[in-house]
C-alpha cells in the first residue's frame, strides 16, 4: 500500500514507485548480462578458435588487475593529499568507488563487462562516469532518504518522512558542546 506524498518527498513518487526498477535491474544482471557475455564468448570462440579465447580472457584478467593496482595507487594517493590538504575528497572518493566497480566487472569472466570495467577505469573516461555517479548520489540525498538504517521504511537519517538536508540556521539541528584543547 503506497501513502501519499508529502512535502519534501520527491515529486510525489512513493517507497513503492521508487523501487520499481529493483526487479528489471536483477533480470538484467542474473539473466541478460550472463547470455550477453556467453554470446560474446562464443563469438570471440568462432573467430580465433577457443585457446586463443581462453588465452584472452586470462590476459584480459591480467591486464585488469595490473590496471586495478595502478589506478587504485593513484586514487588512494590522491585521497591522502586531498585529506592532508583539508579539503573535501569527493573526487578521490568517487574515483575510488568506481575503481572498485570497475575491479570486480574486469575480474568478471568474459568479454562486455570488461569493456565497461575498462571505462570505468580508464582516467580519461572515468570523469563521465565520475559525473554520473555524483549526479545519482546528489539526486539521492537530495531528493529522498537513502536506505537501510538511513531511509527508506525506516525513514530520513532526522526522522521519518524527514527528507531535508541538515544544517545550521532554524532548521537544521544544533549539538550544544564544548570544545577541549
């Protein structure tokens, strides 16, 4: 049973409407992706006979991995400079993120996922992806509750129905304390 809206809900959609695309995301991920993948695999298969097949696949695995290592070195050094510098590292974070994505895809058997690993990973296409991510993770915040513990059924991370961002002013919550040298 989905409950009317209210102010600060997000345009009007309800927790059920909001997770609609949960079910055709997993068809796609445990049924298409694989039958993807097999097709691809079959079709490399066909073209250079299938030791060189299995041959691409391990170096394709190889070449991930020696990728992985050395974009994940450059994300986790810039995240140390970013906090040494005492700046926000949303940047080093999301690269992070999608570093970590696009590891699994690539460490993934076949050929497609690794395609999309391999931009994810890649730093001259990894500011799109960057892009999208922090465009899906600000609508998130923004416009609704996480999940879990932090949204959801359960309600905002300020309470139920609560969807606005914290903050100082009249709004926002005040922590009364002290500060200890």
């Amino acid at each position: 049973m989905s409950h009317p809206a209210g102010p600060g809900r997000g345009m009007g959609r309800t927790p059920t409407r909001r997770r609609a695309w949960v079910r055709p995301a997993l068809v796609v991920a445990f049924v298409v992706v694989p039958l993807v993948e097999i097709w691809a695999i079959l079709q490399v298969g066909r073209l250079v006979g299938p030791w060189w097949t299995i041959a691409l696949l391990v170096l394709d695995s190889m070449i991930g991995a020696w990728l992985i290592k050395r974009e994940g070195g450059r994300a986790w050094r810039a995240l140390r400079e970013a906090l040494q510098q005492g700046r926000m590292p949303a940047k080093e974070i999301a690269d992070g993120a999608l570093i970590l994505i696009a590891g699994t895809l690539m460490l993934s058997p076949g050929f497609v996922l690794d395609v999309v690993g391999l931009l994810l990973l890649l730093p001259f296409t990894r500011p799109v992806a960057r892009r999208l991510l922090t465009t899906a993770v600000e609508r998130r915040l923004v416009v609704g509750p996480a999940f879990g513990a932090f949204g959801g059924a359960f309600g905002g991370p300020f309470g139920p129905g609560n969807d606005r961002r914290p903050g100082a002013g009249p709004d926002g919550p005040v922590v009364r304390g002290d500060v200890v040298d």
